[in-house]
C-alpha cells in the first residue's frame, strides 16, 4: 500500500469515491485481498474457501438480526460488525459471534435459561435467501472468478465496496418484506414456525455454497500440474516464510504474509465453529444441566473439526443450524405453553 504497487507488478487503485477520507479505508480491504485473488495460486485456493465461511458466516448474522427475541447487542448490531471483520480479520471476529449466539439461544446454561422467540417477520424471512444470495454469494463469484473483461481498477473497487455487503443485506430484505407485506396485517402468516422453510432454505443454500467451493479447491490441488501446490502448502502456516523470512522487497513480502495471516484465520475460524458446533449439539441433545463429559466434548470438537477441515466450516455449520432452527421453535413453544399454564394456576389460586 506504501508503494502503490504488487509484487507481480499491477497498481493499488486509491481513488473510489474521490474523498481521500473515505478513499484511505476502502483501499485498505483492495490491498490486503489483491494478492490473495490475483497472485499467488495458493493464497487464491486458501481464499477461495475460506471466504465461502465467511460469506455464510455473514449470512447466519443477517438471520439472527431479524429474529424477533431479545439478542445480545452484538447480535443487534451485527451488520455493521460484518463490516469491521475486513479490517480486525476473522480470528478476532468469529469466537465472539460464536459466544453471543450460544448466550443468545441457550445462555449457556441452555436448561436453566427461558428460551426466546426465535422466530423471523414471515416477509423477512421470504427475502433473506435471495437477499444473501445477491449480497453474499454472488460477489464472492464476481471477486474470485471475475468475468472476462473486468479490469484491476474494477476488481479492486468490487473489493472495498464487499465490507458493505452485510449493510446492503440488511437493507434489502427490509424493503423487500415492506414491499411484500399486505396493506393488512391480518393478512400476514402469523403461526409460529410458518417462516421456517425459508430460515432453512437459506442454511441449505449456503451449505451447498460452503461445500462446493471447498470441494473445487480440493479438487484443484490433487490435479494441480504446480508442484509448489499441496494441501500443506495451502492450508499449513510456514513460520518462516510468515514471519522469518527476508523477501527482497515490500511488494515481494506482501503476498507470503497474506497467506500467512489467512491461514491462520482458517484455522482459527474451524476450531472456534467446532466448539460452538459442540455447545449447540450439547444443547438440544444433552439431557444433564452440567452438560457432556470433558472427553465427549473434546471428541466432538475433534469431530467437528475434522468435518470443517474436509467439508469446509460453513458447509458443516450451515446443516448444524438448519436443524437447530425447528429445535429453537419447538423449545420455545413449549417453553410458552408451560408458562401460560403456570400464569392461569396463579390467577386460580
């Protein structure tokens, strides 16, 4: 960024708007993910899949905000905090995100908390599939396959405007659901659980998603004709060329750290989804209040592991969430159902 240019010779755009103080930040998120899109074979197979995570993690945020329940603020606010994870990286990010839903659903001590209302507005839900898809899932194509013709400029400019993405989420499916939603409100599908299919439509959408870009990176490597590309080479953090080595140059150092850096975020992002996959399946499968013995928590933590490693974490997320979501329902209708029999035996006595 200091230089103005990459190691394999293009030009960092700095102009996007025409307001330096605007301009400075977005060329921020241009600079970092140049290399790793359009330069080294690796650091673009590491992308490739580990922003598919991202993307969907994206996506499970945008539906937690839309749920109609009480939610940690961090939960409210997550939109924005998409945005940041640009510049904080996603091992900051995703440990947080992971705590805040589990005390959202389950407080942690998920059979001695109320549950709450997990359910979405019916027109907002009907919009968060084709809302993340258009937000989510096809820039993620048009950044890591730009179609023919799409300049530097225009790439990196597709670049820093992708950390608004979670924003413009949240704006379309609210003005989808006020466009959709009839004049009358009695004419709105109020049954707990009538939005359901499309909460889940939407996981299975990014399941698929998460799974097929990590399956197209494996498949990549094993008939790769480079052979400088293996799984270590991709997925494994080289200490030394991360933080030892000694390039010629800023540029030439640039790439290298890149991957270093995502490499690590990757690994972080399927241990940190591991535990949380854990504490969800502890949660609606674990009839004892102290919860799974430390052994059968550390073997589904491997477990989980081992499954984000292989399938990709949001793939492996995604289908763990997609069951939840009846789990959550059904938790909280009976939660209320015992709550309306313990109101009308206090108001008898």
């Amino acid at each position: 960024m200091w230089t103005g240019n990459f190691s394999d010779g293009s030009t960092l755009h700095t102009v996007y708007t025409g307001f330096s103080l605007l301009d400075f930040p977005l060329s921020l998120t241009p600079t970092f993910w140049t290399p790793a899109l359009a330069q080294a074979s690796a650091i673009k197979l590491l992308s490739t899949t580990l922003y598919a995570a991202l993307q969907s993690l994206a996506a499970w945020g945008t539906i937690e905000v839309f749920r109609l329940g009480q939610k940690p603020a961090f939960l409210r606010w997550a939109p924005a905090l998409i945005c940041l994870w640009m510049y904080t990286g996603t091992a900051l990010f995703v440990p947080f995100y992971c705590y805040y839903d589990l005390t959202r659903h389950f407080n942690t001590h998920h059979r001695n908390a109320k549950p709450s209302d997990p359910s979405v507005g019916y027109y907002q839900a009907v919009c968060i599939p084709a809302a993340a898809l258009l937000c989510y899932i096809w820039p993620y194509y048009v950044m890591h396959y730009p179609p023919h013709g799409t300049t530097s400029s225009l790439h990196q400019t597709i670049l820093a405007f992708n950390i608004f993405g979670g924003l413009l989420c949240y704006v379309l499916v609210l003005g989808g659901a006020s466009f959709l939603a009839p004049a009358q409100p009695a004419a709105i599908p109020g049954d707990i659980g009538s939005e359901a299919p499309w909460i889940k439509a939407t996981y299975a959408m990014l399941a698929i998603f998460s799974l097929s870009a990590h399956f197209e990176v494996v498949g990549d490597i094993l008939w790769s004709q480079d052979r400088s590309i293996s799984f270590s080479s991709v997925f494994v953090p080289d200490f030394w060329v991360g933080i030892f080595g000694s390039p010629t140059s800023l540029e030439s150092r640039m790439a290298p750290e890149v991957h270093f850096f995502l490499q690590w975020d990757f690994l972080i992002f399927v241990f940190s989804t591991s535990v949380w996959a854990t504490r969800i399946v502890e949660a609606m499968y674990c009839d004892r209040k102290d919860g799974w013995a430390a052994a059968t928590r550390a073997g589904l933590i491997l477990a989980f592991s081992l499954g984000g490693l292989l399938l990709n974490p949001g793939c492996v997320l995604s289908v763990l969430l997609y069951i939840r979501e009846d789990f959550l329902r059904k938790e909280y209708m009976t939660s209320s159902s015992q709550a309306k029999v313990l109101a009308g035996k206090e108001s008898s006595s």
